[in-house]
C-alpha cells in the first residue's frame, strides 16, 4: 500500500467526533461506537446513541469481518478522480456486528461480486491521516 | 387529523421541460408556472394568500418564501418551504391544506421548479453539503453518483431477495414511453421504445441501464390549493385532497432501514385510511419514477401486489393509458423529464389532468381516483397523496 500524491478525490474531513473511527482506520483497525447503555453499535459517529440518547458511548474494535448487503457496478462515474477507477464496486456492507457502512469492494473482478459474499475490512492508505475502509472478499473464490 | 375534504386543487400550471434553461432563471421558471396555475383556477394575484415552494436544488437562497413572493407580487398569510427531496411536491399540496384548515389562507401556491444546466448538474450537487455531514464523510470519498448508486444498489438487492429482473425493470421504462407518445409535452415524445432498447442503452451503475434513469432538464409546476367552500365555482372540478402520509426515516443509505422495502408501505396506508379507500378503488397511480425499480417497489408497498411481486406484475399487467393497470399515464419522470423538485410535482399535475378529464389523447375512461407518490433521496422522505374528483 502506497501513499498516493495528489489524491483528487473527496477525503473525510476529521471531526471531534469522528476523528477516533479514522484514526483507527489510520491504524487498520476497525471501530464503531457501541452505547454503554442499550447496547447499541452505532454508526456513523455521534456524540449520543440515537438509539437511547444515552451519552454513555465506548469506541469498540470490530471484527471486520461482514457480508455484502448489496452493490452497484459504476460504469459512469461523474465526480473527478473517479474516472480512471470505473468500473469500480460500490458497495453497502453489513458487519457481523450489525452496522451497515458504504464502501468499495477490492481485488475482486467485477464479475464476481454476490450480494451476501463474505468480506473482510482492508484498509487503504491514502494520506498520513487518513486511510478508507474498504473490504475485499474473505474467501478466495465464489462458486454459484 | 384529518384533512379529507379539507381543500382541493383547483388549477395547475406546468412548462414542458427542456434540456437547456434558455437563459431564464430558476425564479422566472417557477413564476411562470405559477401565473399559468393561477389562472388555471380562475383566480387574481389578490386572491392567493398563501404560499409553499419546494427548495430548488441548485438554488438555496435564505429566506426563499418570501423571494418568490416578492417575485410574484403577493403577501402571503402563510409561507413555507419544503426541502423533501423528489417528495417535496407532494409535501406542499398537504402542508397547504394543513394551513388551509388552521385558517392561515384560502388559496395556496405549491411551487417547484430548476433552470439547472444539465452539464453542471453533478457538480452542483455536490457543493451543497457541508464538512461533518455523513454524506460527506462517509460515502462521498468512496464514489457514490448521486443517486444512480443508492438505486443501484437497491435494484440489486431486490433481484437478490425476490428473484425481480432486468427485463420486468426495463418493461416499466417501456410503458411509461407509451404513454409519453401520447403527451407532446413529454422529453420523449415521438420516440418509442423497447425492452432491447433499454437493455441495450449503457449500463449506468449494473444493474441500472442509461434508459432506466431520469434525465435531469429545465422546468416548473405549480398548483393552487384552496379551501374546500372557495373551489366551487373554480373553471375546472376541483381535484379533493382525501388523503396524505408522510414519513422521512434516514439521509444515507447505509442507514436505511430497508433496501426493498420503502416507508410508502406506511405513507400509504395512512392515506388510503384518512381517505377511506383501498388500493382496489384506484383508478390511476401516479408515483415517483427516479429509476424503474422504483415504480416496482412502490407498486408493493403501496400495496397494489403482494411485496416481492412488482417484477411479475409489471411483466403481466399493461401500465399504459391503454392498459389495465395505468401507471404514469404522462410519461412518468423517465419519459417526461426530470426538471428538479417539478419532476415530483409532474405525478401530481397529471392525477388533477386525468381526474378533471383534461388528459387528451391519453384521457382515461374511468378515472375518479388516484395515488400519487412522492419519493426523496434513497427512499429516504416518502409523501403519499389520496387525490379524487369527489367527496
């Protein structure tokens, strides 16, 4: 994994209170909140469970591993920096945990990705802050 | 509370839409909609006391109501804005009759409109959201394509849960094109097509192919809503306001609910109940097209065929103004066109057309009774519409 120079595409800009999910990302390792009160995993960050409102939350690491709730092929993209990827997978994986997170399946043909195939996080390096959340799939091939 | 009987739309103004604004403005497309529906009901400038406009996308001044108020010449005793996405439509019709019924107003203006260039149309959205926002941190660095990925991803996992496919999405593209041939204000007018045509059109974001797509353009609608005693001796029926629902439930789509099942399965209910109807007593359903598995899921939750059976039911029924189950009779927003926030208001324009018998060549026989859907985001904002020619 290579640190790209002049990454065009749009970056997560770090907040008081999403900056622990990517400095963990920054790690390679994947954390969600999880509310101390209802049990709740929570995702995207806030500063409150909006299950329960509680403030009681704790950053937990997660397995990553999950499955592929679904995904698009995008052929066209339209926003810059994009382009060169296409067609690239668009995906919404579900954790074993229970948080649903958009991401970009990796290193699998795009005639192979299923909806419910298995995937585990893998983590890129884009900037000395920020690395995305990507999944690339948890078993080597497909069949059916 | 029930607004049944409430209020009524008693005119309607609509532009065709076009690809290219003509060097207008968003604010004198939107006014010139709104003078045509003005006169459409009967009505004077003096007489619309109230006003509602759905936030144009590329155009998010402060303070809007009172802009296009300004614009128009009016002082309205009720002024509003509605930012529900492509339910935005839907949304002032309702919130009309909600004022209508507190005593705010009597005659009400429902606006929407967009002047967009469709070649800075994708840019446009995206400078509109702000740093912190989860749209921003966390799907836009991972490529989404407005909304062509949400309903991409959609599509797919309702091909994975109920066996739906590309052919029954692309039967709806087709009908919906028929019925555009027989409305000259429709972007595709004249222009046929078929199942192969739309299978064979570029692949967008699989499994959604370019033809299953809105195409973004220029336009604007607008509809007065008056109070139920003030719509009886308007030019045209009024079309009665019978029933309504609405319900948001999530901005991103990783944290919708559902990818297969939209919140219409409660907007639905709750305006078939206020209305006292069932889906069986619709004679016309016009709901919102942003991509043809939206129709097939709407088709089921709004609870015209069993969930999961959308698919089949579009390959077996014809949804043509001809058919036996008409759908979109004007074209739907894939065959009339996408002008903004209008488009949902498209739905609308066209149940008052066809339920005041001023639809043309396209006319239903019978047609006293419509659902109307307005759809937001990722089946995010859900606005359903009971609209009748009688009480």
């Amino acid at each position: 994994m290579s640190i790209e120079t002049g990454y065009s595409k749009p970056l997560p800009h770090l907040t008081a209170t999403n900056r622990p999910f990517w400095e963990g990302a920054r790690q390679h390792i994947l954390r969600v909140q999880c509310c101390g009160d209802c049990g709740e995993h929570i995702f995207f960050p806030r500063p409150f469970c909006p299950n329960c409102y509680s403030s009681n939350l704790q950053w937990v690491d997660m397995s990553g591993r999950g499955k592929v709730y679904s995904f698009t092929i995008v052929h066209r993209p339209t926003v810059r920096g994009f382009s060169q990827d296409a067609p690239y997978i668009y995906a919404v994986v579900e954790l074993d945990e229970g948080p649903r997170m958009v991401t970009n399946i990796v290193g699998c043909p795009i005639d192979e990705v299923r909806v419910e195939m298995p995937v585990i996080a893998d983590f890129e390096d884009i900037t000395p802050e920020i690395a995305l959340v990507k999944f690339r799939r948890s078993v080597p091939a497909i069949h059916g | 509370m029930s607004l049944k009987g409430t209020a009524a739309i008693t005119g309607v103004g609509e532009l065709k839409p076009s690809r290219d604004p003509g060097g207008r403005t968003t604010m004198e497309l939107i006014a010139q909609a709104a003078v045509e529906a003005v006169r459409d009901a009967g009505l004077e400038r003096q007489d619309i006391d109230g006003l509602v406009v759905a936030a144009p996308m590329s155009w998010s001044p402060m303070v809007m109501p009172s802009v296009v108020a300004e614009f128009l010449g009016l002082q309205p005793g009720y002024a509003g804005l509605v930012d529900l996405g492509g339910a935005s439509a839907a949304g002032t019709v309702w919130r009309a009759a909600a004022a209508i019924k507190a005593g705010a107003c009597r005659h009400v203006l429902c606006l929407s409109g967009e002047a967009q260039d469709p070649k800075t149309f994708y840019q446009q959205q995206r400078g509109r959201t702000p740093p912190g926002l989860s749209v921003r941190e966390f799907e836009a660095p991972y490529g989404p394509v407005v909304a062509n990925t949400g309903y991409g991803l959609i599509a797919q996992r309702h091909m994975y849960d109920y066996g739906t496919t590309k052919q029954q999405m692309a039967k709806v593209a087709v009908d919906e094109r028929t019925n555009a041939c027989a409305n000259p204000n429709a972007s595709f007018y004249g222009k046929p097509i078929t199942i192969d045509d739309v299978l064979g059109s570029p692949i967008v974001v699989d499994p959604l192919h370019l033809l299953e797509i809105v195409m973004p353009c220029c336009g604007a609608a607008a509809m007065v809503v008056s109070r139920a005693e003030d719509a009886t001796s308007t030019p045209h029926p009024p079309i009665h306001l019978l029933g309504f629902g609405e319900q948001v439930t999530h901005s991103i789509i990783s944290c919708a609910p559902s990818l297969t099942q939209s919140p219409i399965a409660v907007t639905a209910q709750k305006a078939y109940q206020m209305a006292g109807v069932t889906p069986g007593d619709i004679d016309l359903a016009s709901i919102y097209d942003c991509y043809t598995i939206m129709v097939i899921i709407t088709l089921e939750d709004a609870g015209f065929c069993e969930k999961g059976q959308g698919g089949p039911f579009v390959q077996e029924h014809d949804l043509t103004y001809k058919g036996d189950f008409p759908v979109n009779t004007h074209g739907g927003q894939l065959s009339f066109g996408q002008p903004g926030l209008a488009g949902g208001a498209s739905h609308i324009v066209e149940a008052v057309r066809q339920l005041s018998g001023q639809a043309g060549e396209r006319q239903l026989r019978n047609c006293d009774l419509a659902f109307v859907n307005g759809n937001g985001g990722i089946i995010s904002e859900e606005v359903s519409l009971i609209l009748g020619n009688s009480l």
